[in-house]
C-alpha cells in the first residue's frame, strides 16, 4: 500500500485522474463482459425452454391425435352401420385419419430423433411400436369399413391398440415437463450465477475506483492543502513559511516554484527595510544640515541688513561731505572731522563686509554637504525604485497569489519615485543656494573693494585738507565720485540683504522637503514592517 501511495504520489495528475478512469472503465467493461454473458446463457436457456414449450404442444398436439384418429374409426363405422354416405364420408374420414397420423407420426419421429433429451427418447421410443400398430390398425379398420366389411377381430385389436398407447403417451410428457422444470431450473441458477457474479466485480471495482480515487484525491488535496496554507500566509504578510510538498507531479513543482518565489521576496523586503533605514538616517541628516543652513541663513540676513545700514550711514554721510565740499573754503575742520568719521565709517564697513563674506563661504560650503546628501538620497531612491520594479515583476511571476505583495511595491514604488522628486527638488534649491551664495560673495567682495577704495579715498581726503584750500575744486570732484561710489555700495549691500533673505526662504524649503523625506522613510518602514520574515 505505502508502495502505490508513492507511486501515485510522484505521478502526473493527468496520470492519476487517467489511472481513475481506467479503473472505472475497466470495471465497466468487466461488468459488461460478465452481464453479456450472462444474457447469452440465458438466451441459449431461454431457447431451450421455448423448444421444450414446442415440443410439449406437440405432445398435446400427438394426444389429440391420437384421440381424433379413434374418432376417424368410429365416424367411419358409424357411416357403414348407417349404410348412407358412405362414400362421402370416406372421402373426408380418408382425409382427417391421413392428417391425424402424420401428426402423430411426426411427433414419434421428433421425440426419437437424435440430440432430443434421453429421457424423452427413450419414452417416445417406449410408445412408438404401439403407435405404429395404433396406426395400421385404424387404416385397416377404415379400409374394411370403406370396403363394406366388418371386421371385429381387427377393431378389437385397435382399441387394445389405442388403450395402449393412451396408457403410454403421457409419458412422453412427464419427461418433457421434467426437462422443462430441469431447464426452468437451469435457467433459474444461471440467473442468480449471473446476478452474483455481476454483484461480485461491481463490488470489487466499486472497491477498487474507491481507493484509487481516495488516493489520487489525497495526493491531490493534501499537497494543494499545505500550498494555500502558505499563500495564505504570504497574503498576510508572512514571509517566514515554507511548504513541505515534495512530490515530484505538477503541486510539487508548484510548491517548489512558490518557494523560491517567497525567497526572492523576501530578499527583497529585506533589501527595501534597509533601504528605509538608510533613508530614514540620511533624511535626519539631511534635516539637520537644512536646520543649520537655516540658522546660517538667517545670521547672514541679519548682518547683510547691518551693513546695508551702515552702507546708507555712509551714503548720507558722503552726501554732507559732498554738500560741504562747496562750503570747503570756510569749513576745513568740518571735513576734516567728517573725513574722520567716513575713514571710521569705511573701516567698520571693510570689517562687516569681510565677515559677511566668511559667512557665505560658510554657506557655500553647507550647500555643498547638501548636495552630497541629496545624491546619497537620491541614489537609495533610484534602488528603491530598482527593488520596487524587482518585486513587482516577482509579484506578476507569482500571478493572484502576488497581487497583495504587488499592491504594497507598487506603494513603495510611489514613495521612491516621490522621494526622487523631493530630493531632485533639493538639489535644484541646493543649486539655486550655491549659486547666489557665489553670488554675493562677488557682491561682498565688490563691497570690500569698493569700502577699500572709499577707505583710501578718505585718506587721500585726510592728507589733503592741508592743501583743501589751493585744491578745493578737485575735492569737490572727488567727493561728488565718492558719493556715486557710495551709492552704489548701498544698492549692492541692498541687494545683497536681498540674497541673504532668499536664501533663508531657500534653506527653510530645504528642512520642509527634508522632513518630508523623513516622514517618507517612516512610510516605507511601515509598509516593509507589515511582512514577517
């Protein structure tokens, strides 16, 4: 039994629904073959009891005869004794005694012909010689009678005759009725061979397709049973189950197939949970990065407002100095004394200018580790997406069993193709950052510049008051210069406050999308934390 279990377990499922059918079929044929036969012996008795009903009306057929040829004598003499019609009735007597004798001739000759049943041979044979001289007797008896003689002796002679025979033709019939009960018999025992034959192989193969059938349906269901239990689990979230199935038919290769598929998702799971990680740690980073660009941001905002006052400081002041560059002649202190304070003014202005400068620089270079993380970010994005696509097509490869893993890629996907968008986003900001940075360090270099030139030209003033008097209308061109060149510092230290506050607005976006990506990788983690492997 354990030996035909493993045969059928390790079959075909074509192979196993085909050994069902041909045990069914050849339990159907078996019982066909048993029912034909069955109907053919009884056809072959049912023809043996129609041949003993023929041979039975013979009999009575004979009987009747043989009372109908006494009748023939007897109407026969009664025509003579009459002594009318004697012809007429000679004719017909002549006629019924031929008919009469050949039946029951005939009947002789059939029950003592050879295959007729010995019986009723040797009964037929046990009357025949009365028959035969019942017969002569009763053509010589009409004969006389016809001739118009009498003949006593001989008309004695045929009712011996005829009592013999009616004492010994029954048993012809006894026998045929004992063969016709033999047959009824017979045919009786050949019913019930019949019925207990067909009885007998319909059980054995009722018993035989029975354990077929539960073994190729065990070894059907049980393997299919085990398989849903872990599809089940997968469905669930549950990457830890395996299935045992190893037969070698079409359910264990499907055990097989599910197997590895479960190992290939559950590597890539495992792959995407650590991708979420590091995600997660570089959003952190990144929003600390953006956080301290903030801060920066908003210090070099203050300091550029600063100097962007001290810039309009200095342009009044050169304004007075240009208006009382006209009022030179009469007020050498005054401009000495003012002179001073936009060589103090200018000095203080060299000074801002050169820490607003350190300050960008700063800020260039905290663009720059922004940039760095956002391509460590966008490059785990790219192989989040990458898994994401993998698991998916593993999904579609597991067909309906796949679709609630294909459900939660395609989620993981989306949050990988939006953390793409986030962090090309911060690059571009990162960039537009970098590139004002760059920006207003030329500015504020310029400023520097300029501040130093406006520092030189109030030296230049400070060492030309002595000669104020004999110069003073090339000091009045001079400070109408200055006063262009300062105005110009105030629009560039204008502008650059400008930038500085861009920027802050540039570093804030920055800490928004870095917390968004970090609200990302929460997502992600969640969705990875559903499966259990």
């Amino acid at each position: 039994m354990g030996a035909l279990r493993g045969w059928v377990r390790n079959r075909p499922i074509v192979v196993k629904l085909g050994a069902v059918f041909i045990v069914s079929l050849l339990t159907v044929v078996s019982l066909l073959v048993v029912g034909v036969r069955a109907l053919s012996d009884s056809e072959v008795r049912a023809r043996q009891l129609e041949r003993v009903g023929q041979l039975t009306r013979q009999t009575l057929e004979a009987d009747m005869a043989h009372d109908a040829i006494r009748g023939d004598v007897l109407r026969m003499l009664l025509a003579v004794s009459r002594g009318t019609g004697v012809a007429t009735e000679a004719t017909g007597v002549t006629a019924d005694l031929d008919e009469h004798s050949a039946i029951l001739g005939g009947a002789v000759t059939t029950f003592t012909a050879p295959g007729m049943h010995p019986a009723v041979r040797a009964a037929a044979r046990a009357v025949a010689p009365a028959i035969t001289s019942y017969l002569d007797l009763a053509r010589r008896t009409v004969r006389a009678a016809i001739g118009g003689q009498r003949d006593p002796a001989a008309y004695a002679d045929f009712q011996t005759a005829f009592s013999q025979v009616e004492e010994q033709l029954p048993a012809v019939g006894d026998a045929l009725e004992q063969v016709a009960a033999a047959a009824s018999r017979s045919v009786g025992d050949e019913r019930d061979r019949a019925l207990l034959t067909l009885s007998t192989a319909g059980a054995l193969g009722m018993l035989l397709t029975a354990a077929i059938s539960w073994l190729v349906t065990r070894g059907i269901i049980v393997p299919l049973r085990d398989v849903s239990v872990v599809l089940n689990g997968m469905a669930e979230g549950d990457l830890s189950q395996t299935s045992k199935v190893d037969s070698t038919d079409e359910v264990g290769r499907m055990a097989r197939d599910l197997n590895r598929a479960i190992g290939s998702v559950r590597g890539t799971v495992q792959a995407l949970s650590t991708s979420a990680r590091t995600v997660a740690t570089s959003a952190e980073e990144l929003s600390g990065a953006s956080q301290r660009i903030v801060s920066a941001a908003e210090q070099a905002s203050g300091r550029a407002g600063a100097a962007n006052h001290a810039a309009g400081e200095v342009s009044q002041n050169v304004d007075t100095l240009a208006s009382a560059s006209e009022e030179m002649g009469g007020s050498i202190a005054e401009i000495s004394r003012n002179a001073n304070d936009a060589l103090r003014v200018a000095g203080d202005a060299v000074t801002m200018a050169d820490q607003t400068n350190a300050m960008m620089s700063r800020l260039g270079a905290s663009s720059v580790e922004i940039g760095n993380v956002v391509k460590v970010i966008t490059s785990i994005a790219e192989q989040t997406n990458l898994l994401a696509l993998n698991a998916t097509i593993e999904a579609a490869r597991a067909g309906d069993a796949g679709k609630g893993f294909a459900v939660v890629a395609g989620e993981v996907k989306e949050l990988a193709q939006e953390t793409a968008r986030a962090t090309d986003d911060i690059s571009h900001r990162v960039e537009q950052i970098q590139a004002d940075a760059d920006r207003a360090i030329e500015a504020i270099s310029e400023i520097g510049s300029i501040i130093a030139r406006i520092n030189d030209f109030q030296v230049t003033i400070a060492s030309a008051v002595e000669e104020q008097t004999a110069s003073t209308q090339e000091s009045s061109r001079t400070v109408s210069d200055v006063a262009a060149r300062t105005g110009e510092i105030a629009a560039t230290i204008a502008d650059v406050a400008d930038v500085a506050g861009r920027n802050t607005a540039e570093a804030g976006t920055s800490l928004t999308a870095a917390r968004q990506l970090a609200a990302m990788a929460e997502d992600m983690n969640a969705l990875v934390a559903r499966f259990r492997f």
